[in-house]
C-alpha cells in the first residue's frame, strides 16, 4: 500500500464515537491527524477525543458518504463495529480514497449467510447450518440474526418448543429479515487477533472469552490472554478463514469454538479491530499497537509497526485481561471508586462509560456494560485476579426502577 502524499493534516473520519471505538480514537488523536466522528449518541463517551463530531448514525450510509465528501476526509474506518465495515469500504471506494479491504470483502465480512458459503468453499471447519424450517435441525442449537453483532437476536435454544420464538426473535432484529440456525459447539470460545499485511497472515493475540453468569464482582464477560487451550490449531483455522474472505490488508477478528478434541470451528471473522478493547489488550500484552496500525491502514499508510510485515511477536508480560463492569438496574446516580481501582498494582487503566442519568436496563447485551478494566500480570491468574480485585473496588450508585 503506497503512502498518499499530504500537504495538510489527513482527515480521518472514525464511524463510531463509543465504547468500542475509544483505543482507535486514542492513537488517532496521538497522531497529526484531524480526527472526525460520527455516532448517533450525542452523549457518546468518544466525542472528547475527536477534532470535530457529527451527530449522525454510523450505519447512516448516505449521511456518512455527505460527510466525506464536504470534509474532503483522507479515509474512513470502522473499529469494534460490524455492519459500518461495510459503509466504510464502499464509500472508500465511491470516493478513489485508500481502504484496507474492498466493498466486495466487506459484503462477506458483514453478512454471516455470505461468509458461511465462502466457508463452505474453502473448506473452513464451521458449525452445520440449517434453515429456519429444515426438519433435520439438532438441539441445541443456536438462532442469530445474520447480519448483526453484540449478539442482537442471538438465542440458544435447547428445546425445540423454544425454537419459533428465536426464529422469530432473529428475524425481528435482522435488517433483511434473515435468519441463521447453527448447530452449537459447546466448547470454549476464543478469539484471534490478527493483522494481514500484502496478505501475510499475522496473529497477536488469542484470548479466552469467559461469560460470567450471574456477573460476579459486577463483571459480566472477560478476555482473558494467553489462552489455556492449544493455539496452533486455532492460529490456523483463523488464517485460513481470514484468507478466504479476500482479506489481504488491515487488522481482522476471529472468533473460534473448540469441539472434541480441540478441534476449532469457525464462528464468524470480523474484518476490523475486535470490540472488546482487544486492541488494548494487545498492546499491554505484546506491545503491537493494533490501534495504531489500523489508522496507517485505512489512511493508506505504510503501517508504523514493523510487526505488520511480519516480525515475530514477543510477549512484554505473562498476562492480560479486559474485565467488563455491569451496574444494577436503573439510572446512574454516581460512579464512585475508579481513582481506587486504577490504583491496584496492574491495572492499565479503568474506564468508566456512562454518565449520570443513565438507564442500566438488564438483559440488553452491551447497552448494560458500564465500564471496563485493564489488567496485567505476572501470569494470567495474576492478571485476572487483579481485575476482580479493581472491580469489587468501582460502585455504581443507581436509583432503583419503580416497582
């Protein structure tokens, strides 16, 4: 990828302004960039780091391409979000501007019924598939929305008495109205982290992603790096299904099941950085700035980092964790205890999402995270006990729904 010659400050225009955008909107605004955002939430925590805002949804095609256009922007991108990795890719296009993965990569890497055939072609161990109404579906299984993330639409069905209400229930939160049936493969669930540079497959990170179910210390999810599970495998089965969806440059996300006998099965590929600050946890754990290469790459930019053209991948610590923090039902009143918590020996950093007057509102995935918490160690146990022991530090103070 040439580096475009500049005379003036790239414009960079970031299609998100929240939670999951605020590694990317952090190396931006390092850089001599003019850094523009966009996200529907006029509140949304990002907005502090960006040069200018726009109140504009970032799945707002039209209005995204508007944008562009008058700012005369340098290149767009779209980290921790799914379907705007598409909006960023076709605009790119329409415009003659730089874009690490084109318009027709961007179709497989959004669209879940696309990325299966792709699959299938290439021969990447995958969950069976079935449609809504095909008699020979297995229980358990499990009913998505194919064109969603964050697990919108997403049921786990065990009975098959449950199994028209998540048909349903999918098809009510998909945008066309699709609805995928997959078998479930009830193993462990991993994610890869990885860039691609002139396609040459690079791996980070693998992390374990751990549900807490009920939350404890009010903490609802968590990766946690290095794995405790074999990773060749898993690398692998990642770099073939990166492969397979054409892309070639930029940083891409894999998430993984493992069946019997460690056999890793391809759950989706995300061609952006993972929405779980994995970014963060990259950094922390090997000192990659995957936040950073994701800039040079949707500006066009040779990337910064040496390890984009394929140096080895050293660890700077023996563990990493991201923990998630969840409040109680109803609205903020305060958030108290963070200065504490950023103290423990560890931990990186403490964020804290939303502001007084919130409306914590349980069972909405994502829309409940409060917050999240940074933490290294010695070992992944020291990095997760350490966490634990940031979280059970931060107290949300909440006014209790009325009865």
């Amino acid at each position: 990828m040439a580096e475009r010659p500049r005379s003036r400050s790239a414009r960079l225009l970031v299609l998100g302004a929240g939670a999951a955008q605020l590694g990317l909107l952090e190396a931006a605004a390092a850089r001599d960039l003019t850094v523009i955002a966009v996200d529907r939430n006029p509140l949304a925590v990002g907005f502090a780091l960006a040069d200018e805002r726009g109140v504009i949804s970032s799945e707002d095609e039209a209005g995204i391409e508007r944008l562009a256009r008058a700012r005369a922007v340098d290149g767009l991108v779209s980290p921790g979000a799914d379907w705007p990795v598409g909006i960023a890719a076709r605009v790119a296009e329409r415009l003659g501007l730089p874009h690490p993965i084109s318009g027709a990569t961007a179709v497989l890497a959004t669209t879940k019924t696309r990325q299966r055939e792709r699959f299938t072609e290439a021969g990447v161990r995958q969950p069976r598939t079935f449609a809504p109404g095909d008699p020979e579906v297995s229980f358990p299984c499990v009913v998505k929305a194919p064109d969603r993330q964050g697990q919108r639409g997403l049921t786990l069905v065990r009975e098959p008495a449950a199994f028209a209400a998540a048909v349903e229930t999918a098809a009510a939160e998909s945008r066309g109205g699709g609805v995928l049936v997959e078998e479930l493969i009830d193993g462990p669930e991993l994610t890869v982290n990885a860039v691609s540079y002139q396609g040459e497959f690079v791996s980070l990170t693998v992390t374990d992603r751990i549900l807490a179910e009920p939350p404890a210390f009010g903490v609802a999810l968590a990766h946690i790096w290095p794995s405790v599970h074999p990773t060749d495998g898993v690398i692998e089965a990642a770099r073939v299904a990166v492969t397979a969806l054409g892309i070639e440059n930029g940083p891409s996300y894999t998430q993984i099941r493992l069946g019997t006998n460690d056999q890793p099965y391809v759950v989706e590929v995300a061609a952006r950085l993972g929405g779980g600050h994995d970014a963060e946890l990259c950094r922390a754990a090997t000192g990659v700035d995957l936040n950073d290469l994701a800039v040079s790459f949707a500006l066009g930019q040779e990337p910064r980092d040496d390890l984009a053209r394929g140096s080895a991948v050293d660890a700077r610590v023996g563990g990493a964790c991201i923990l998630f923090l969840v409040a109680p039902e109803g609205v903020l009143r305060a958030t108290e205890g963070v200065d504490e918590a950023a103290a423990v020996e560890g931990v990186a950093w403490v964020r804290v999402y939303r502001q007084p007057g919130w409306r914590f509102v349980p069972l909405r995935r994502g829309a409940d995270r409060a917050g999240a918490i940074l933490a290294t160690g010695a070992d992944r146990s020291e990095a997760v006990a350490r966490a634990h022991r940031a979280a059970q530090a931060v107290r949300f103070l909440v006014d209790a729904p009325a009865s």
